[in-house]
C-alpha cells in the first residue's frame, strides 16, 4: 500500500515532498476494517494515558506528517467541529483543553450539520 500511495504522490502540491504528500494521503485513507485505519490508531494512542510510550514507533512517521502538515498554507477562518455525543459534563466553557489528536474540521456549517457528520437530531456537541 505504501508503494501505491507514493506512485500516487508523485507531483504534489504546496511544495510538500513526495514522502510528505504520502504521509497525509495515507492519514485520510478509509481502510477495512474501519477500526484499522491509520488515523483511528493514531487517535487511539494520542488519547490513551501512556501514549509517550505507545507513540515511540511513531516518531518518525509524526514528524513527516506534522511537518507536511505545517507546510501547507494557513488558513485564517473559523472552523467546526462536532461529536455525536452528550460532552457538556466533560468540558467548562473558557477552561483550556488540551486535544491530543487531529480532529478534522470544516468551515461550512452545512457540512457539520450533514448526516454524514453532527447531523440535525439526537445527543450533539459543537465547538
């Protein structure tokens, strides 16, 4: 797979390398089983409480990624980002929180509403 992904890199954009442009690539990809997906993984280890031990094979592949990250062009808008979850009791409004994981999120409120995301019924959060 990584050869695939590669090939598939081969021309990138925003002056990120070939090996850069893969390590996003491969962060988004959808794989079966769903729980085997690169990003879940590395969620699940930046959310667990011993994740400097548990990230240590990572560290080669974070620092290709975060720098690819830190590459692209920054964007100064406001974004959203929503669970389909009760978290009120999990957080208080104006404490700093510390997110250990990447999290995507959209700048259109209509996409966070989709059904595909938040949705427009049951439990929700919204930052």
């Amino acid at each position: 797979m990584l050869v695939w992904q590669n090939k598939k890199c081969r021309r990138p954009a925003n002056n990120l390398t070939q090996d850069e442009s893969a390590s996003i690539m491969l962060y988004t990809m959808e794989w079966n089983p769903p729980n085997e997906c690169l990003y879940v993984v590395l969620n699940q280890i930046l959310r667990s409480p011993n994740r400097e031990q548990r990230l240590r094979p990572w560290y080669l592949y974070l620092k290709l990624f975060l720098n690819a990250l830190f590459r692209l062009p920054a964007l100064n808008t406001i974004v959203f980002r929503g669970v389909k979850l009760h978290m009120n009791e999990n957080y208080i409004r104006g404490e700093i929180v510390h997110w250990w994981g990447f999290s995507s999120c959209t700048i259109s409120l209509d996409v966070l509403n989709s059904d595909q995301f938040l949705g427009r019924t049951g439990d929700r959060t919204s930052v």
